[in-house]
C-alpha cells in the first residue's frame, strides 16, 4: 500500500506545527485542533494530515536488522556520574573470518536520538554507519524509565522526566565507552538529530580531545563561552527553512572561527527541521539528506581515521 504521506501535499504550515509539537513547544491537543482548524478542508482531512505527519518507520528502514553484513547486540553501560547504566544498540561490520587474523581496530560513530528516544530510525541510521566500516553505538536516554516505549509521543513524555544533567552524564559516559573499547581505534565521533545536535555540540565541549569529530544535525549551539573547548572537528547541517537555528548559527560560527576550531557549517535549501529523517516523509528531503550523509561520512572518515605510512 502506497504510504498516506505520498498521495497528499502537506501544508508547509501542519509540518511546522508538527516540529512545535514533537519539541513539546505545543500540546498534542493544541496540535490537533490547530490541524483540525486551520487545514482539515474537503478533500484533506485531519486524519489523513496526522497520518501523513507521524513517523512510519517501515518506510524509513534503509539496512534491516538481520543484514548479513553487520553484527548488532544491545549493551548496557555503567554510567557512575548519569542514571547508573544506560542501554544501546551498538553496530559493527561483520567480520567474515575472525579465526585467521587479529580484528581490525575501527573508528566509533555516537549516534545520538531525537526527544523520543531510542526509535527505530536511529537504529536504521546506527546499521547505516556499521556499512560505512564504524562502529556505532546509539543510546537510549529513556533506559532508566523503561526504555523507548514504541511510540514517539510517550516516548517524549518519558524523555521530559529525565535530569537533563544525568542524561548529559549518560551520553558522556557512552563517549567513553566506545573510546575504551578493545575493538575502537581510539577515535569517537558523534552526530545526532534535534535534540541530538544539540548534545553532539555539547560534547564537544565536554569530552574535549577525547572526541575527534561532531556532526550535529539541526542541532542548538553550546554557550559560546564553552566553544573554547572544543578540539574535535565540527560539521553543522541545518535546513534553510528552520528559520530559528538558521539565524543562531552565525554566532556559533563566529565562537568556533575565533576559537580557531576545524569547522564546516551547511544551509540545505528547501529543507525544514528534520529533512535527514526518511521515517518522516512530509519533513524528509532526499537530495539534502544525501548530500549531508555524504559530508558526515567523509568528514569521519578524514578525522577519525588513524594515518598509516
């Protein structure tokens, strides 16, 4: 069956209050009388606008589950300073015969999800990275509340519940993990979508030089008193239509030339708040999302790479 979000022009006007809601700017109820109000005329029902909205992540799924070519676990951490532990789906290449020769030692990739926690697109995304030769290890902040609960809505009604620091301290904690881990290379970077961004930005100027690289997707900036910090190398992607993170990025440039920090920033035109999101058709652009997965792969691959002679 062709997917409800294919057979219907979404108003550009029902996607922004889409973002104001799963941003918890509005309620969900504000959310469906506005739909109802503003954009349910004949022929474009309520229904059918939420339904094109929401996430399908069938139709997201880029690498399956059970692809041949990666080895998938769910690894739960000690995280001492955040909630205790924190779980996540940690992804690597498979190896075809380990027996023969010594494992190679690969570069790590933090995948960082959204405010709803551990959904399937980011673990489609995690699989995405492992067939990139990283391993990835995606988080989920909900861990101490029951884990991501199969629905984007409760799913940030739970992440509101969260210590912002113990979260914080949770995603710091995974840095470390995969930096330590016998099968890295001694090399993290991190990305990671909205709330995501933001984070990955934020541990840049925590983890310091113990991060190599950052691609923050539609992500907030750090304070800019904490840009001094930062050592890794920094990727900024934004969609030219989220006006509010559009006008604060010259800022956060501004902090990262004047603290002489590697950094590229990207304006993807005719892309709103989660262009990258393919779960989400009416937010997804296809040609932005692969040029900016483009840019990400090869931005890791240049500074996380160990240099051989």
């Amino acid at each position: 069956m062709q997917h409800t979000a294919e057979k219907i022009k979404i108003p550009a006007e029902a996607v922004e209050l889409y973002t104001q809601f799963i941003h918890g700017e509005i309620s969900r109820r504000d959310f469906m009388d506005a739909v109802s109000r503003r954009f349910a005329v004949a022929g474009l029902t309520t229904a059918a606008i939420v339904e094109a909205l929401m996430p399908n992540y069938a139709l997201g799924q880029q690498v399956r589950k059970d692809d041949e070519r990666i080895k998938a676990t769910y690894e739960t951490i000690p995280s001492p300073n955040g909630n205790g532990y924190i779980k996540g789906y940690f992804v690597r290449p498979f190896s075809q015969d380990t027996r023969t020769q010594a494992p190679t030692k690969l570069p790590t990739v933090l995948v960082i999800h959204e405010n709803r926690g551990l959904n399937p697109h980011t673990e489609d995304v995690a699989r995405r990275f492992a067939l990139e030769n990283f391993m990835a290890f995606a988080p989920d902040a909900l861990t101490t509340v029951g884990g991501y609960p199969g629905d984007d809505y409760k799913g940030g009604q739970l992440f509101a519940k969260i210590d912002a620091t113990k979260r914080t301290a949770d995603f710091v904690a995974s840095a470390q993990w995969l930096k330590a881990h016998p099968l890295s290379n001694g090399r993290v970077a991190v990305t990671g979508f909205c709330f995501g961004g933001g984070m990955s930005n934020n541990l840049a100027t925590l983890l310091g030089a113990d991060l190599a690289a950052a691609a923050p997707f539609y992500g907030g900036a750090p304070p800019a008193a904490e840009v001094a910090k930062i050592k890794a190398a920094i990727l900024v992607h934004h969609g030219a239509l989220d006006k509010a993170l559009v006008d604060a990025y010259p800022a956060y440039e501004a902090a990262l030339k004047q603290n002489n920090v590697t950094h590229e920033g990207h304006i993807y035109p005719s892309s709103v708040h989660g262009f990258f999101n393919d779960a989400t058709p009416e937010r997804y652009n296809k040609v932005a999302a692969e040029e900016a997965w483009g840019r990400t792969i090869a931005w890791f691959n240049k500074y996380t790479r160990v240099a051989t002679s």
